[in-house]
C-alpha cells in the first residue's frame, strides 16, 4: 500500500465484538448459541487498529477481516449503545466494514501477488503466521480424510491472535 494510504488507515479501528460474530452466525444457524446479557457484559467489543505493526519485526499488517468486526470507525469514535444493540442481537453489520475491508482491502490483500495456494501432497505439513496471514478453508475432495491441528504460540507483547495481511 502507498504511504498516504497507510497513513489514511493508521487512523482507523475495526470494532470487533464476540456477540456480534455469534449473532452473525446465528442468523445462518439458528441453534447456534447468542450471548446473554451477562456474557455480553463480560466481553465488550474491542477496537482494534486496522493496521497492526510487529513490534519484534516492525512489519505493517492489515487487521480486520474477520467475522466479528461489526464497525469500522476512525481513531477517536465509539460505536454508539444502540449501534451496538443492533450489531450484536440482530447481527448487522455497518456498512463501513463492506465498503473498507470487503470491497477495498481485500481484493488487495488476496490479489496473486500475496496468495498462496498449496497442492496436497501425502504426509505435507503446513504451517503459517497468524499474526499477517488471512487464511480459509477450501473445498477437497471428500474421499480424503483431512486432520487439522492448532498450536498457538503466545506472543510476548500480549498474546493476543488475528488475523491480517502483511503490507509491509
């Protein structure tokens, strides 16, 4: 990204919320579990910065593409009660994480030059940061079985895990 485009989302904040990705998936899968008032009381969103620096490597990623971001607003906003009401018990989704991440950062962000695809072969092992890398499941052919394990690694400056695009 050019320098006056990471400057522009340098002030920007992805509002992530766990009751909003439930409700998200809920709307899908109506068995799936909403969050109680209780439990929303205990995990209120978070504002994440839409550009994420390794303090270790000072490499820029992208952040925020991910199902829990219901916002995304500039550096000194706050989503409003009712905004957030709406986000996580029906699930909605502002149109600035459409507008921002869907339609403009990630075409970007998965355009060739930054997509790995692998092609299986028996015994492989793939193994990638999650601290600059947007991943995804795709589809395979049933009649092989497929074993997915997790390791997370925690991270000296706080540990906490997501997902981005290096642009660095």
């Amino acid at each position: 990204l050019d320098p006056n485009r990471r400057a522009t989302l340098r002030k920007l904040r992805a509002v992530c919320s766990y009751a909003h990705h439930n409700a998200k998936v809920n709307k899908r899968t109506p068995t799936y579990p909403l969050l109680t008032p209780a439990q929303r009381l205990l995990h209120p969103p978070v504002y994440q910065n839409i550009i994420r620096v390794d303090t270790s490597t000072g490499t820029e990623s992208l952040y925020g593409f991910s199902s829990a971001v219901c916002a995304v607003v500039d550096e000194d906003a706050a989503v409003s009660t009712a905004d957030l009401d709406r986000y996580d018990l029906d699930g909605e989704e502002d149109a600035s994480v459409r507008a921002l991440m869907y339609e403009n950062l990630l075409p970007f962000a998965t355009g060739p030059e930054f997509t790995y695809r692998h092609k299986w072969s028996d015994g492989d092992l793939v193994i990638w940061d999650n601290l600059r890398t947007i991943h995804t499941a795709t589809p395979f052919e049933e009649r092989y079985e497929r074993e997915m394990w997790r390791t997370t690694v925690a991270h000296e400056a706080g540990g906490e895990a997501y997902l981005g695009a290096s642009i660095g």
